[in-house]
C-alpha cells in the first residue's frame, strides 16, 4: 500500500538543532510555509512580504512559536546559543489564508512544548516509511497543533467560551487546582486566603495576574461552567445542581442568566437540541442516503 497524506497540511521537513552565538541565516524564502518553535535562547527574525511593503523583526523567546508564510523573505540571527525546532511544511490555500488571517502578529506564545518534541520521534517512522499511515499521523498531528496554538490565542467569542478558557488555563497554577478540587464546598475569601498562607490582597493580585480576575470570581466561573456540563448531560433540576456546585438555586439562576445570556432551563433545551441535531458539514452530502432508524420490538419466543 503506498505511503497517505494529508491534503490540507503536508510536512515537508523537521529539525531540532542548536543554533551558536553570532550565527545568522541569510535572507531566503520559499514557496511553502516554515515555522520555528524557539525551545531554549532567543531568536532575531526579519520578515518582509512577497510584495517587499510589509517588513517586520521581531523577537522569539523560548516557548514561542513565529509562522512564516510561503513567499515571504525571512532571516535569522542569534545573540546566544538557542534550541529551535523547525517545521517546513505545505499549505493548501484555503487553510493557509485562515492561519494568515489569524496569525498577522506572527508570534505565538505556547503552554506546552511536549507534543512538538513528540512530533521529532513521529517524524523517524514517518521518514523511513514504515507503515502506510505514519507521515498521515505526523501531518494531522502538526496540524492540530499548529491550529489550536494559533486559535487559542484568539479572542473569546462568548460568554460560553470564557468559561471553557478559565477551565482549561494552567493547572499548574495552586490556586486554581483547589479551586477545581473543593468548587462545591462553602469557601469565603479569608479562608482561602489562609489556606495559602497569603494576605487576601496579595492572594486577589497573584490570581488577578494568572487568571484575570480575582478568586472568587474564578470560583464563579468553575461552578458556573460546571453548572453547564450538568444541565447538558444530566436530568438534574436546577436545585439539585445548584447543591452540587456550592451554590443557592436562585442565585444560580440569577448568575448562570446573566453570564451565560440566557436561563438555565432554556440553556438546558437549546443545548440538548444542539446535541441530537443532524449536522451537515458539507452542502454536498446526501441527506437521503442516510439510513432509516426503526424500532425493533422483541417479541416473546413462542
């Protein structure tokens, strides 16, 4: 069987090297896409636009990421000794337009290097062809990767969606995993506070600097967004939920409306209608080859 690939994203090249002081890469471009995951260092990156209006340097620290575009002129140049991991990689113009859109500034921060390093192991069964679906699994891999590192950065577009992001933000972060741990139990301010060892104003700005907003309201959000999940996927009634997230069911009701932007009962019904919806991602299909759905009735055995 011959070897899959990717028709959206195609890797073309990967490297992790180390790049010594004063070392420096000369002007170039190509006609496919290039990125470079800073690991260690620091690098000095010059780009300019196919059309030579658009010249831009900037700075990439370690755990930064810069995308550059096919067709761009680009150079590097290094004041120290830096770790790059770079990925040359085809686009189709579809998805490279979105990424361009989305990645003007061309820098992105990244939470966790890990999956890039594991690309580096995926790469050597890819390279030397060893099952038919190794350099696929690179290619959905990198492009995963590469999409959620630049969409992640973009802004939120709802309500809904702050709530996932204050869930999904670094769990490294003390207070925010014994917020997750204890959501549901009666907690005040002065006791948690207390419970780190922290004055509460100095526990208000360390959560404000990683989070954004101040401890109590991040207890908030979780139970909130735990609220969601419950009247999503289960039959709880609003009191029954209110009691498994600390909360009093009118204050609830009062907080999920006016965060969410809508009750939680009506939440509960356009959610589950969102759920059981036939959903058509392309104009194209069928509807009418999907199968009939029947009931099946066992009869007792004579």
């Amino acid at each position: 069987m011959s070897e899959v690939r990717d028709l959206q994203l195609k890797v073309l090249w990967l490297s992790g090297r180390l790049y010594h002081r004063h070392e420096i890469v000369e002007p170039h471009q190509h006609d496919f896409a290039q990125v470079q995951l800073v690991l260690s260092g620091q690098e000095y990156t010059d780009l300019t636009q196919s059309n030579g209006d658009d010249s831009v340097s900037v700075s990439v620290f370690a755990t930064q990421l810069v995308f550059i575009p096919p067709y761009t002129t680009h150079s590097f140049h290094f004041e120290h000794e830096t770790v790059v991991l770079d990925v040359k990689f085809d686009l189709q113009a579809d998805i490279a337009g979105l990424i361009e859109k989305n990645a003007s500034q061309h820098i992105f921060d990244v939470e966790d290097v890990s999956p890039f390093y594991a690309l580096l192991n995926e790469a050597i069964p890819a390279e030397q062809k060893r099952f038919p679906a190794a350099a696929l699994q690179l290619d959905v891999d990198f492009k995963q990767l590469l999409l959620s590192t630049i969409f992640k950065q973009q802004p939120a577009e709802s309500s809904t969606h702050n709530l996932d992001r204050l869930i999904d933000i670094n769990t490294d972060f003390p207070l925010l995993k014994y917020l997750q741990d204890h959501y549901a139990e009666p907690i005040q301010l002065p006791e948690l506070a207390a419970h780190f060892n922290y004055s509460k104003n100095y526990l208000i700005r360390i959560c404000k600097r990683e989070t954004g907003l101040t401890p109590m309201n991040l207890l908030q959000h979780i139970r909130l967004k735990h609220a969601q999940n419950y009247l999503e996927y289960t039959d709880l009634s609003v009191n029954d939920i209110a009691i498994k997230v600390g909360l009093d069911a009118n204050y609830l009701t009062k907080s999920f409306t006016k965060t969410i932007g809508t009750h939680p009962i009506a939440y509960r019904k356009q959610s589950r209608q969102e759920h059981e919806r036939n959903i058509t991602l392309m104009n194209t299909f069928n509807r009418q080859s999907q199968p009939q759905i029947k009931n099946s009735v066992q009869h007792p055995m004579d």
